[in-house]
C-alpha cells in the first residue's frame, strides 16, 4: 500500500480503489507525475517550524548585507534603498511562485524537478547544476567575507586559513542528522537577526542625540546632502541592482527545506510571506541608518561598513561585538548555502542527472556524498584567497549573480507552465497562490530580463554574463553526452526519480 504524501507513513484509507486515487491525486496537488509512494527518499523529516523560518532568515542575511552592501552604496548613493526595493519585490513574487509548487509538491530537489516536470528535462538539469554553481560560488563568497572579518583582529594571518577552517566546521555540521543543521541555524539567525535590531535601535538613539545637540555629522540630512539623494543618477540605480541581487542570492532555498519539513503546508507560506518585512527592516531600514550615521561617499569596502560606523563613532568594543555577529551572520550563510546544493545535487542523483552516488544516505539520513562534494568545491576559495586575495569577493559576487537571476527566471518559467496545465486540466486552485496573478510574476519576470541586460551594459559585471553563456554552453554539451547514461540511470527510478514502490 502506498502511502500518502502528507501522511508520514499512515496506511492509505481502505477505500474502494478509485477514492484511494483520488486522495492520492490531490495530496500531491493533482499533479500525475510526482508519485505519492516514499516522498522522503531517505531524507529524515526533521526541520520544524522554527527551523525553516531561520533558514529562511540565514539565506537571505549574510555577506549581501553585511559586507557587500558597502559596494551597493558606493554604486548608487542613498538610492540604493530604492534598488533594495525594487528588488525585494521581485524577490517576493519569485518566492511566492516558488513557495506555491513546494506547497503542491514538497518533494526534495525542489525547483530543479519542478522545472525538469514543466519545462522539460534539459530545463530541470540546468536548473539545478546551475543553482548548485550558484550556491558554490556564493559560498565562496560567505567564505571570502569571513577571512575579511577574521582580519579584523588578526590581519596578519592568511585568509586561506581561516577560509579552510570555516569549510573543516560547515563539512561537520552538514553530514549530522539535518535537525542539527535546523538547530545550528536557529540559533546563529537569533545571534544576527538581534544584532541587526540592535544595531537600529542605537543608531536611531545616536542620530536623535545628534539632532538634538544639532551636530551637522549625522542625521537624515546625509541622505541628501552629499550629492543628494540620487548622486549617480539612474545609471547608478540600475548599476546597483546586480549587487542588489546577489545580497539576495540563496534564498530559494526555502523550498529545498520542503523535501524535510514536518508540515512543509504550514511552514513554507509563513517563511515566505516574511519576506517583504525583512527587506523592509533588515535592508532598507539597517542601510537608512547607516547612510544618515556615515555620509555615503564615506563608507569604503575595506570592512562591513557595520563595523566601520560604530569605529568612527569612537565605539570600538561595539566594532568588536558587531564583527562577532557578522561572523556569525557568514557561518549562517554558508551553512545554508552548503545545505541547499547538498539538497540539491541529491535531487538530481534522483532524477538521473547526477551521478548515483550523490544519493547516497548516511545513517544520519544525510545525503553525505552530495555535502562532501560541496565542501570540497568551496576549497577553491581557499586558492582564490592565496592567488588574489584582495579582489576574490567581488569577482565571485559577479560570477554568482548571473546563476542567481537565471535560477529565478527557470523558477518563475516553471511556476507559469504549472498554472497553464493547472487551467487546461482543470484542476483545483493551490491553497498558497500567487497573489496579483498574472500580472505580478510577469513583472518579476521583465525585472529579472533587464537585470540579465544590465550584466551586459556594465563592464564590470560583463564577465559575469559571458561565463554564464559559457556555463549554460557546457551544461548542454554535457547533457547531449551524458544522454545514454541518464537513460540507463532513470531506467532504475521511477518516471518521478524516486524509487518505486511494488
């Protein structure tokens, strides 16, 4: 007897066959091609409520925020709150989108199977390699900007060492039962997510004093002041939304925790409907204060620009206890981002587009293989930290903002292909819609376009382009070579990629 989707191994109702169908059909959204039968493929449910909503939160506060908002500002002025804006929007629709299939369909793999199911299976490889180089390459980046904030006490120590330390600590984490990651990542959230809103509340309290005292050194006033509020212009605007998106990147991987979520119908829509509040306070109103604290043609990359307003302000112990959270801030992010392509890669095992030991389980329910690999990847950070260590960061940021747009456009893609047949085939709505359909995911879609567009227009984010043609190029020679072995490996699975179930 199968069981059902949501059913955590209850028998199905004893039912007369055609009822059983039925019930079966609508647990996993209608949709005929994912199979109810052993949803788990291995995989333990051990993530509650709680330990989605961080992971949620460690995926999208990290590095983008703490240290590579510094560049964001030197490229549009003040106006970069209105890219972080815009931006989020677009974010949100994307997950909505997102957090509507995972509802449907909490299968591990996520959107790569998503897009392997309505795009075609040449999308859902692409997918999901590419959103496996995505969080590589923003791993590397986490890994890059904690060598940066270790410097701050130790700047005479190479960066590798404490980038190849990180990776030692990520590697053990990832490979115990995934309620140890779920924990780790509660609890590092509550460190940073504490800090950001103390960090608003005392800079709110220095700019009052300093408005009170009427110092002309700080207040709101710096917003406008230096240049005005638009000192680049619009060209600074649409400069700033490449660096805006990686801020951004990685946090997708909401819907990967679905395949070990205990009730992913409750707590994918509550993680993703947080969204809009923590553009709101984590990055508009924590970059708002910054710029009034500091002017912002003063806030250099040489440090998070966290670090360097409380220095200037003649705190230093403040310094010291904020570069503490934004290390932990980097250890969150990489644990996240190392957890997510594990997932992933696992995913595609399944499916037949990865080799079949990335499916491998250890005892812990640990897709073990697929974690290993990972960390092993990241060790190129390591190397990229000895050979240029003063430029590793924002070449890598460039590298992963192209796999972070184009995983959002096959997320989008895939979302709009499920309601079409959802329509032709009459089927009922999901319980988790996108709202302002389809009008909102159609503009999350132009918004994603011209940001592919604008990696083109600026010479500083042209690399970025080029080796994503060159990835999705290579990508396709391997699919078209791999075809036979695929063929044979899904020959093994069912038409899903799970094992089937006599």
């Amino acid at each position: 007897m199968r069981t059902s989707e949501r059913g955590q191994g209850r028998p199905a109702t004893q039912a007369d066959p055609s009822t059983a169908a039925t019930i079966e059909r609508v647990a996993v959204g209608a949709s005929q091609h994912f199979a109810p039968a052993d949803p788990d493929n291995g995989l333990r449910r051990g993530l509650s409520m709680r330990h989605i909503q961080f992971i949620a939160l460690g995926s999208a506060i990290g590095t983008g925020l703490f240290y590579g908002s510094a560049s964001a500002i030197q490229t549009a002025g003040p106006l970069v709150l209105v890219a972080y804006l815009i931006a989020g929007a677009a974010v949100f629709m994307v997950m909505r989108a997102l957090g509507e299939m995972a509802v449907r369909h909490p299968i591990p793999g996520s959107f790569g199977k998503y897009a392997d199911r309505f795009l075609g299976p040449f999308a859902g490889f692409v997918t999901g390699w590419t959103f496996v180089f995505e969080m590589i390459v923003v791993a590397i980046a986490d890994v890059t900007a904690f060598a940066v904030y270790m410097g701050f006490w130790f700047p005479d120590t190479p960066k590798w060492i404490w980038v190849t330390a990180v990776i030692l600590f990520i590697a053990g984490i990832n490979t115990r039962h995934v309620k140890v990651f779920g924990e780790l990542e509660f609890w590092l959230s509550i460190v940073k997510i504490g800090a950001i809103i103390a960090m608003i509340l005392g800079g709110a309290i220095l700019l009052f004093i300093g408005m009170l005292h009427g110092s002309d050194q700080v207040g709101v006033h710096n917003l406008v002041t230096h240049g005005g509020f638009a000192p680049k212009g619009g060209e600074g605007l649409f400069a700033a939304l490449a660096v805006v998106v990686f801020a951004f990147g990685g946090v997708e991987t909401i819907g990967i925790t679905a395949g070990e979520a205990q009730d992913p119908g409750r707590a994918i829509p509550r993680a993703i409907n947080s969204v809009p509040a923590r553009v709101l306070l984590f990055y508009v109103a924590t970059l708002a204060i910054i710029m009034a604290l500091v002017p912002w043609d003063q806030i250099t990359g040489g440090s998070s620009p966290f670090v360097q307003i409380f220095s200037q302000l003649g705190i230093p112990a403040a310094a010291t206890i904020l570069n503490v959270v934004i290390i932990t801030a980097a250890i969150s992010a990489i644990n996240a981002d190392t957890f997510g392509a594990g997932r992933m890669l696992f995913g595609l095992a399944k499916q037949g587009h990865a080799p079949k030991v990335f499916s491998s389980i250890s005892r812990n329910g640990v897709p073990w293989m697929a974690v290993v690999v990972m960390c092993a990847a990241l060790g190129v950070g390591a190397v990229l930290n000895y050979v240029i260590p003063d430029d590793v960061f924002e070449v890598i940021a460039s590298l992963a903002t192209f796999a972070t747009v184009w995983v959002w456009l096959m997320i989008l893609l895939s979302h709009l292909a499920m309601r079409r047949e959802m329509k032709a085939k009459g089927l009922p709505e999901s319980s988790f819609k996108v709202p302002w359909w389809p009008v909102g995911p159609l503009l999350a879609l132009a918004f994603i376009v011209l940001v592919i567009v604008l990696l083109a227009v600026y010479a500083d984010t042209r690399v970025s382009l080029l080796v994503g043609v060159i990835w999705l190029a290579i990508l396709g020679v391997v699919y078209l070579l791999t075809r036979r072995g695929r063929e044979a490996r899904l020959a093994a699975v069912g038409p899903d990629g799970d094992t089937e179930e006599a």
